[in-house]
C-alpha cells in the first residue's frame, strides 16, 4: 500500500484537472485510510505482548496523532512556501516510500507462526 501512496503522491503533482485531482486525492484517502484497521490489530497486538494496558496505549496513539495533526498544517505549509508546493508533495512521497523500505527490514520475532 506504501508504494502506491507514494506514486499517488507523484501523480497528483502532475495532474491539472480539477475532477482528476478530487479522483485521486478520494483514491489517496481511500489508500491511507484503509490501513487504520491493520494499524489498530498491530498496536493491540503490541500493548498485549509488551504487558501495556491497553487502554493506556490507544490513548497515547491518539495524542501522538492528534498532536501530528495539529502541527502538520503549519509546519508543511510553511515548507511549501519556501520551497513549493510541488516540492513539498515530493518530500511526501519520498518520506512513504522511505517508511515502505524500512519496513521491509523489520523482521518478525522467531518465536512466531504467523
């Protein structure tokens, strides 16, 4: 799913129409949104094999993304102004292909079958 957020990314740069541009941005939306429920599995999975409450854990999530979503506006608007906006969903691009490549190396403890 990373790689084809990534290429969404790049796509939307070139695009002029504005009904393409709401196709893909709705395709884009769709992509990232759909990972929410993995994510959630994950962090469940997570809190239960590190003994964290689990409670405890969803409310940290939510503070961290809530907290991410309160900055991003700002701090990406203010490197689109500097360096474009062009640019700016580059970077964007780059940073989920980044998180795709490092994800691939994160392998699974031994001691698991699935």
């Amino acid at each position: 799913a990373e790689i084809l957020i990534a290429v969404t990314i790049i796509v939307t740069v070139f695009i002029d129409g504005m009904v393409a541009m709401i196709v893909i941005l709705v395709l884009l939306g769709a992509m990232t949104k759909g990972t929410v429920p993995v994510l959630n599995v994950f962090l469940a999975e997570s809190a239960k094999e590190h003994d964290i409450n689990i409670d405890f854990a969803f409310g940290l999530h939510e503070l961290i993304v809530g907290i991410a979503a309160t900055l991003s506006p700002v701090v990406l608007g203010q490197v689109a102004n500097v360096f474009g906006i062009q640019k700016l969903f580059y970077l964007c691009a780059a940073s989920s292909v980044l998180a795709f490549s490092i994800g691939i190396f994160i392998k699974e403890p031994s001691g698991k079958n699935s």
